[in-house]
C-alpha cells in the first residue's frame, strides 16, 4: 500500500512538472535530490552538535527535515537567481509534454520515499495503524531503495573516497534508532533458574 500511496503522491508531482516544462522541472528535481541527500548525511551530525535537541525521540527526524528544507531553499534561490530566473531555455513540446511528467513523477516518489524513512525511523512506526499501511519491511523494499538509488549517484561525485554501499549503511544506522525500544517489547522474562534469582517457593513457604 505504501507503494501505491506513493504513485499517488509522485503522479501530483508529474501534474505539477506538465505546468511548468521540462527545464524548470530538471532544476526543481536536483535541488530535491541534493537536500534528501544532505539530510541523510547531514542531519545527524547537526544533531551531534547539539545534544540539548537529543532529547525528545523525534530529535533525528527535526534534524533531517530542518537540513533538508533549508538545503532546498538555499538551492532553489540559487537556481532562481541564477539559472532559471535569468536563463530561459526552450524545448520541444514533446520533451516539455513528456519529459517534464515523467521528471516530476521521479521527483515526487522521491519526496514521498524521504517521508517514509522519517517515519520508519520515527516512534510512529510501531503504530498498528501505520505497520497496516506497510511502514515496515515493504517501506524499506521499495520506497527506501529509491532513496539509495538517487543518493548513491549524488555520492559518487562528492564523496572524497570511494565507499560502497555509503547511503545504505547511513540508513541502516538511522533505522536502528528504532530497534532496541523493539528489542524492549520483546524482551523474553527473567529465568527463575538463574543462580542469582530469589527462590519464589521459599519466599512462599516461609
């Protein structure tokens, strides 16, 4: 259903890229993928400097979502200013027709597929209401695949060494944020055998 959901989300995006052409879309489309990226890397080390945010368990979540944005209102005054606002440039209809939706359409999946992450990585996720949705092990099959997949093609230029699998193991640590409070749930009880637990039956009969 996440998936689905998705589709949904993205198809709004695809809407949006057919108004505005291909050209404004392709920019509109980097400046996303550069911020989701930035949030990843980015978020929890801003979170690290300040550890006073550490506090309340939606800590990572505000990090990311505040790197994020602000990455992408910095990017887009960029691109504004500088590329789309000053530099017009005109397509073929077929490309502004076709292209630009099915830009738009990548763009939004991707943006859905960053929201998924901050939920899986949230304390929502273990909300019945939303493992029914699929926010679980299908969220992490398909949408946060998405996000590796973007991501390592933005790594693949920045990084100053070549590391395999960097954005899987990001996420990989920032979904263990949610793990032991897991573990916790399930904790198996006390063994009444162990050398150091009281004797109950002796409690009792005395």
């Amino acid at each position: 259903m996440v998936f689905w959901l998705g589709v949904l989300f993205a198809m709004v995006f695809a809407w949006f890229a057919f108004k505005i052409g291909f050209y404004e879309t392709w920019a509109l489309v980097f400046n996303i993928v550069v911020s989701v990226y930035l949030a990843i890397f980015a978020g929890p080390v801003i979170l690290e400097l300040v550890p006073a945010a550490g506090d309340t368990p939606y800590a990572t979540i505000l990090a990311m979502i505040s790197t994020a944005v602000v990455a992408f209102l910095i990017l887009e005054a960029i691109s504004y200013s500088l590329i789309t606002g000053r530099v017009g440039v005109t397509f073929p209809k077929v490309l502004d027709a076709l292209g630009g939706p099915v830009l738009g359409f990548a763009g939004g999946f991707l943006v859905w597929s960053f929201i998924c992450l901050l939920i899986c990585i949230s304390p929502i996720c273990r909300n019945k209401v939303i493992k029914a949705i699929g926010f679980g092990d299908e969220a992490r099959q398909t949408t946060i695949s998405n996000i590796c997949w973007w991501c390592n093609a933005v790594h693949r230029f920045v990084a100053f060494e070549d590391t395999e699998q960097a954005v899987e193991k990001e996420i990989d640590e920032l979904l263990r944020t949610v793990e032991p409070e897991k573990q916790k749930d399930t904790e198996p009880p006390a063994d009444s055998n162990e050398p150091n637990a009281p004797d109950v039956a002796a409690i009792t009969n005395g």
